[in-house]
C-alpha cells in the first residue's frame, strides 16, 4: 500500500507544491508514495496546476479509508491541521517550516524543521543532497510554493537561503521570477466570485491556544476596502463557523499584497486578547496593521503571547 503525503487542510501553493514534490522525491529515493490532498487547491494553486501541466492531487477524508498505514507530511504538523484520522496511521516523515505543536508518535520518524521560507524551500533542498534532478515542472512547483509563502520573498518570514533558492528554481523552471510571481500572487486576489463563507476558508488554519481554538484566516487583495465593504456578510459567514465548528475566536488577516499591510476582522469571546496581541483598539471589529503579511510569524505568535499571558 503506497505511503500518502500530503499537506495541511485547505492547503496553500506550499501545501500542495511540497506535497507533490515530496512524493516525487521519495518515489526517485524507492519508496511508494502517492500525493494526495486535503482540500481543493485555490485559484492561486490552480493557476500554478495549470502553467506548469501539473494535474492536481486527488482529495481524500481518510488516511485508513485509502488502506494506508503510514503517511508522510509536509508544511503542517500539529494534528488538527492534518487529516481526520492521523492519529489512526503511522507519520513517518515531517518537512515542515512551522512551531511544533499538539503532535506526538508511537514511533521514531524523520522529522526536517527548519525557520524558512516555506516548506518548499526545504523540500528543494532534500533534492540536492540526494543528488535527485529537479523536473521543470516540479521546480516550478516549489518556486510558486516559495512566491507564494513569502510573498515574492517581501514577508519576514524569508529567510536569507530562500533568495537563492528562489533564483535556483527560477532558472530550472525557465521563468522569470518577478513576471511570474507577480501574476501568480494576482491570480490568487480574486475574492468577488467567492461567497463570504469561501472567502474566510481559502487559507484557515485552527491553533489551539492555551485551551481556546483559534481559527486564524488570511486572504490576499491589492484593495482591502473592497473586502471590507463585505463586512457584513463575512462576519455572518465567521460567527456560523463559530458556532459550527466551535472556535473560540475567528481572526482573518485582509492583507495587501501590494503596500504589505494587513486589516485584522476579529470576532470572538477573547477580543481583549487580540487587542493586546496587537496593541490595537478594534473599531467595528477591525483594526489596522501595518507591515503584517505574515501569519506564521506576525499574527500566530503574538496570538499565543496573548492568550497565555
């Protein structure tokens, strides 16, 4: 039975980009993995699918509905991101570029952390110590899954290798890197063809913090006044998901794409706590932040301070 490897729930350009690259790798190294995904790629994800010939992973719910004993994972490890059923199976192997959180094993496993970029720039890089060639297409893959994680590599959560990285993988996947960026990060900006509940679930993820769930969102835009003028609908669309799924706190990031700043919609029973994350005062349940353009490392970290003060 094939080895499934897989991103995170509703996955990202990384989530799927390491994934399938993942899976490739292993499979030149021996080992029968099968790519899979947890979510139907973005319109970003689906623009990358497209300009590069690659046909998306097949969705599955279950791990041990697939008939799979071990899995490998890569951009996530904390277990509530993961599929339903992970605690069923056996992981194997985690490449990730995250805090390491709710996650435990049986067993020993191959673990990659390491505080990049992405988790694609990781992936690029078990590729060259293993002395495997990077495909064209898979090149472009892990470069969009970079673009895409560090915003064309303006968010702080660049690291000083993934410059190189990105260069490396522009030049293997024949684009260029401006060019191609740019319109990659615009084909993932179109949210009028999204109802508000798609909107706050393009790029959700659920933390627990100190007891509460979490649901922190982020959407990319070039106006956030024009997602702000559905306001209303989207906080209808969070406080059903609130109730729904029983999360504490919904934060969406609103961010620009363009400028680098980002416009934090909250709601929730903690509103004290996300104030003094942020040391910000809500007005009409939304509040301005300037520079933020990183969830992992802007917005999740000052959460966690807050709520465990």
């Amino acid at each position: 039975m094939s080895i499934l490897v897989f991103g995170h729930q509703n996955p990202d350009t990384d989530a799927i980009a390491s994934s399938y690259a993942a899976a490739y790798l292993y499979q030149q190294l021996g080992l029968d993995t099968e790519v899979v995904a947890l979510g139907t790629p973005n319109e970003e994800t689906a623009f990358v699918l497209d300009y590069f010939g690659v046909k998306a992973p097949r969705l599955i719910t279950s791990a041990k509905a697939e008939g799979a004993e071990q899995v490998i994972l890569t951009d996530h490890n904390e277990s509530q991101q993961s599929i339903a059923d992970i605690k069923e199976v056996e992981v194997i192997n985690v490449i990730d570029h995250h805090r390491v959180a709710n996650f435990e094993t049986a067993n020993p496993l191959y673990m990659r952390l390491e505080p990049v970029g992405s988790a694609s720039s990781i992936v690029y890089r078990l590729f060259k110590e293993n002395a495997v060639a990077l495909p064209k297409e898979i090149a472009g893959l892990l470069l969009s899954g970079l673009i895409s994680d560090t915003l064309l590599l303006k968010s702080p959560t660049t690291a000083d290798s993934d410059h190189q990285v990105a260069k490396d993988l522009a030049e293997l996947a024949e684009v260029d890197l401006e060019t191609y960026g740019l319109a990659m990060l615009k084909a993932g900006t179109n949210l009028a063809s999204k109802s508000a509940a798609e909107l706050i679930d393009i790029d959700a993820k659920t933390f627990e913090l100190n007891g509460h769930p979490v649901r922190v969102a982020q959407v990319n835009t070039v106006d956030i006044a024009e997602v702000l003028e559905r306001q209303a609908e989207i906080e209808t669309a969070i406080l059903a998901a609130n109730q729904a799924n029983g999360y504490s706190d919904f934060v969406l990031m609103i961010t620009d794409i363009v400028n680098s700043n980002s416009e934090i919609l909250a709601l929730g029973s903690n509103m004290d706590k996300v104030e003094a994350a942020f040391n910000f005062k809500l007005e009409n349940n939304h509040a301005f932040l300037a520079g933020a353009v990183s969830r992992k490392k802007q917005v999740v970290p000052q959460l966690t301070e807050s709520f465990n003060a």
